[in-house]
C-alpha cells in the first residue's frame, strides 16, 4: 500500500476505474476531494446517488430520463412521424444542441460489435421496432445517425434491412467537410467522401 | 526531405546518441552489433513509426530501460521544418509527436517523410510468401495515400469483428444470419475500394519496375509484375480499363455465397484483399520458382528504384533511402546500380563494416560524412 489510510487507497482504487481516468488522475482527485469542505463531497456523493436512484430508460425512447416518458416524448411541439436514431445519450444532445431538430429519438446505447460480445439484442433494437408499429402516430421516416466508423456503419446497414421492409423512408447523416473549417485541413478520407457525396447545384 | 539532426534515446544499445547529419550521404561504420543499424531504425521509427527490420517494436528499446525514443529535425524539399519524435515504451501506446500536432497515430505521420530502405532481408519480397508481397505492395501504397491507409485499418477491424462471429459460429453458438450477411456485405464494399486501389497502383507501379529493371539488366531480360486478387476470375482484372465497381461486388458476392458453410466450419474468413497476391516474372517465368539468386538480387533493386521514383512523383518530395548492409551482399556491378540510385540526390543512410566503401566513393563531395559507431556510441569521422 502507497498510502498508510485505506480509505484512501479504496477512493483512488474506485476513481481509477472510471473511463479515461488513470491512477495518477485517481490520486489527485482523491486527494483533491480530501481537502475539500465535508459538505461538498457530501453534494457530491448525494448527487452521485440520486442520479443512481432516479434516473431510468425512457420506456419509449430509452433516452436517460427521470420521469418515464421521456420530456422529448411527451412534447407536443416535436414531429412524431421523424424518429432520429443515435447510439449514446451524448449523441442525442450534440443534436439537440443545433436546435434544428424537431422530431423524437431513439438511442441504442451502442453499435453492434461482436468483439465486444454486443449483437442486436443488446441493443435496444425490439424497442425501436416495436415503435414503428404505432397506428396512433405513424413513422414516416428514421434518421440513422451512427459513428462514422466501421462498427457504426455495419448498424446503419443492419438498420436499414430490418426498416426497408416495413415501407418507411430510412435515410442518414450526410458526411463531408466541418463547417468553420478549412477544406485544406480535413483530412484525406473526409475529403474523399466529401467529394464522392458532392451535391449538384 | 533532409534530416538534419538525429537523436537516440535507450534505443537498443544507444543510451543518448545526437548527432547532426550530413545533406547527402552519411555512412555508419563500425563492427556487426554495435548499433549501426540501429541509426537506421532511428529514421524509419520517424519516418512510418515502425523499424524497416522485420521484428516486433518493442525490442527496439533497450534492456533494462522501459522506453525508448527516436527524434528527428529534418526540411522538406521546399525547405519548411519538419520535426517528429516517436517514444514506444513496454506498457504504454507509442507516442507520437509531430509538426502536425500532439498524440498522433501512426496514420498521421506515415507519408509526410517519404522513406525507401533495402536490407538484402527484402529479397523475400520476390522469394518469399505472398504476406511479404503484400507488405511491400501495403507499405508503398501508404506511404503514397493516405486513404488507402485507412481502407486498410477499416479492412482489418471488419475482419477481426466478422471473424468473430465466424468463430462463434463453428462453436455451435447460433448467429444471426442477417448480422453475418451486414459484416459480409461491409466486408464486399471495403475489398472493393482496396482491389481498385490496387489494380490502380500496380498498373503504374509496374511501369516504374520495368523501367528500372531494364536499366540494370541493360534490358536484355524482360521482366512483368501481375496483381492477382485473391479469389476474383482473372478476366475481371486483367483488362486495360479498370473494373467496374458492380462487376468486383457481384463477383464477391458470388464467392462469398459459395465458401459461406466452409467459413462457419472453419470460424474464419475464407476469401479477400487480406489474401491478394502479387506475381513477378522473369523472362515469363515466375520468379518466386525459377529466378536465380542474382535475378533476385536484380529484381530487388529494381522494385526499390522504382519504389524510390514512385513515391517521389506521388508526394512530389525526395524520399530518405537507407541501405542497410547492401554493398556486402553485393558484386561490382549490382552495386554501381546502387550508386546510380544514390545520384538521384537522396539523402542516403548507409551501414557498412568496412571504411573503404566511404573513401572510394563518398569523400570528394563536401556534403557526405563518415561515422564510425562503437557499442552505442557515435562518433564523426574527421576529414
């Protein structure tokens, strides 16, 4: 042992096991939250809980929410017949964030990888299926909006095989050059699809 | 592209080694083991972020050390600075850092520095397997593009996750057969792009080679250079015009169809670009069979004259060319056609156990230097 408390050396051995945190990471925020007044860490562990406790899968969505459906569900300002499908919770908010969008959701929580032992029924696919069978507020179209990368792309290809059949229009994120930025520092492949997927004016 | 420093940090048996090199020609001398190859591997772990040397990377670090690193500051042939430092250590990712930004892959680096380098180990590229053919067809290919480095990451990731459910299909866990056709159909679309990229490269590539055999040999030998795609009828590629897109996925599709229950016995991919094969012949005999060793020595001077010009025309830059202990494997005249290419004005790292090599041919020119390396340590020849 490092340190002569164990408590210590059980909060960094909890904090480094958290993504993209290292053990020296873990040391500086143990020793950070250490120096800290009681009741902050206490705000803390109470809001660490509280997520824990109160947070659920939207029953229609399967978006992170606190009351079941989901806010975004339940809005009457949103589209019901566009479903845009994303596979984190963060990908949802990147798209929230344009204020563009006014359709619903509906997240995965991943990409099919057999590496990682995740098929489709890890994913929550039934769910979104079972959503096209809505009589009440028919789908019109889905927007598939995976990664662009080789797990993602695979889901966009599985997606569009089990949608097609059920006569729906399936459509996907464009690719191409980031707005802001210059054409000369994308790199190679951005740029290539960018060109093969060139619009004419 | 000139490197004008050169540093070693617990890089085999160099503990801290810095040296500054000479524009053109720099010849490292000194006995077998002491370090000499290891300047060279210093450059190439720069230049693709991997030594040229066909070993793991990581026996690049010295023992007892945990880390080791390689360091260069070099120009481009417009003269813009160009710095890269490359750190592989026992536990950690490789450490990438470049002009171009901090924590880089491999991916961003390979190609900004052109490199060519012959060991007289290369002679497998026409002795040996189809996997060192396809090393050396890869290498080229990535230095030149950088798409075609990420067809191929894109290739490998697909195989390894379709592989995946291949395996677990011969261990009699049922599959979802829709899912194994979605990997196929993904795994059709990349080998696609990669055959294309391929038939592309090997069509001018192949001129570069027969120019420069017929330099060496003095054109009284006729050599060819064939792509053959694993798999694909041999009429689809063998036209003038490129395929056509269509014609290489329906074909796939065919072959993937046909060898679907053998692959789920085996848990393995059966066919694709992974297998691709190149075929060299000699007077229209194929070379791997019936070329003699003093073909192969030909043919592999040959392939790197034409690797050298190649990449040189692709990235409109002068590629590095190291030579590694050449001129001890071979004869006066094969070795005059290694001087030809080092007139191209390259600048040129050279190992060698033997001095004269340097004071025949290299002392006139103000721009060569000398080095003799013991047991790690560095030290320049006066003039």
């Amino acid at each position: 042992m490092l340190y002569t408390s164990e408590a210590i050396e059980s909060a960094i051995e909890s904090l480094s096991s958290l993504p993209t945190i290292g053990r020296k990471t873990a040391q500086r925020l143990a020793l950070h939250l250490l120096r800290q007044p009681k009741e902050d860490v206490e705000k803390l562990a109470h809001a660490l809980l509280a997520m824990k406790e109160r947070v659920l899968y939207c029953s229609v969505c399967c978006n992170l929410t606190e009351s079941d459906p989901c806010p975004i569900c339940t809005s009457q300002k949103r589209n019901r017949s566009v479903i845009c499908v994303v596979e984190e919770p963060n990908d949802l908010f990147a798209i929230e964030r344009t204020n563009e969008y006014f359709g619903l959701y509906h997240v995965l929580h991943g990409a099919l990888n057999p590496l990682e032992g995740i098929g489709p029924n890890e994913l929550k696919l039934k769910e979104l299926l079972h959503r096209m069978g809505n009589t009440e507020h028919p789908v019109d179209e889905v927007i598939l909006a995976m990664n662009p990368n080789v797990e993602g792309e695979v889901t966009t290809q599985y997606l569009t095989k089990l949608l097609k059949p059920l006569d729906i229009k399936v459509s996907r994120l464009a690719r191409g050059i980031p707005m802001g930025s210059d054409l000369e520092f994308a790199d190679e492949a951005t740029v290539s699809r960018a060109l093969q997927g060139r619009v004419s004016l | 592209m000139r490197i004008s420093t050169l540093t070693l940090h617990m890089l085999r048996n160099h503990d801290e080694t810095f040296i500054e090199l000479a524009p053109r020609v720099n010849v490292f001398c000194g006995m077998n083991g002491h370090g000499k190859t290891s300047m060279l591997e210093a450059v190439s772990l720069c230049a693709l972020s991997t030594t040229f040397v066909p070993c793991d990377d990581k026996a690049l670090i010295k023992r007892g050390s945990d880390a080791c690193s390689a360091s260069v500051t070099a120009y481009t042939d417009l003269q813009t600075p160009y710095k890269v430092s490359v750190t592989i250590s026992t536990h950690e990712r490789k450490l990438i850092m470049s002009s171009l930004g901090k924590r880089l892959t491999p991916q961003d680096i390979i190609g900004e520095m052109p490199m060519v380098a012959l060991s007289p180990d290369f002679k497998a590229i026409s002795a040996g397997t189809p996997a060192d053919r396809r090393k050396f067809m890869d290498s080229i290919l990535s230095q030149a593009s950088k798409l075609y480095m990420k067809d191929m990451l894109s290739l490998k990731r697909i195989l390894k996750q379709r592989n995946t459910m291949l395996h677990s299909a011969k261990n009699g866990h049922p599959i979802d057969t829709a899912l194994l056709d979605t990997w196929t159909e993904s795994l059709i679309e990349i080998s696609v792009a990669i055959v294309l990229k391929r038939w592309a490269w090997m069509r001018e590539f192949s001129t570069y080679m027969r120019v420069s055999y017929a330099d060496i040999s003095d054109g009284r030998e006729d050599v060819a250079m064939l792509y053959e795609p694993d798999a694909l009828p041999p009429e689809l590629i063998s036209g003038d015009e490129p395929p056509s897109p269509e014609d290489l996925r329906t074909a796939y599709r065919r072959i993937f169809d046909s060898v679907a229950a053998q692959e789920r016995k085996r848990g393995t991919t059966a066919a694709g670009p992974q297998k691709d094969e190149i075929v060299f012949t000699v007077n229209g005999g194929i070379a791997r069979e019936s070329a003699s060793q003093g073909q192969h020595k030909t043919l592999l001077i040959a392939l790197k004259t034409a690797e050298f010009q190649y990449l040189k025309d692709m990235r409109a830059e002068t590629p590095l060319l190291l030579l590694d202990d050449v001129f001890s494997e071979l004869d006066s005249a094969r070795a005059g056609n290694v001087f030809h290419l080092l007139a191209s004005g390259a600048q040129t790292f050279v190992t060698t156990t033997d001095p004269r090599i340097y004071h025949e041919h290299f002392t006139d020119a103000h721009d060569n230097a000398l080095f003799f390396v013991e047991n790690g340590n560095v030290r320049k020849a006066m003039k």
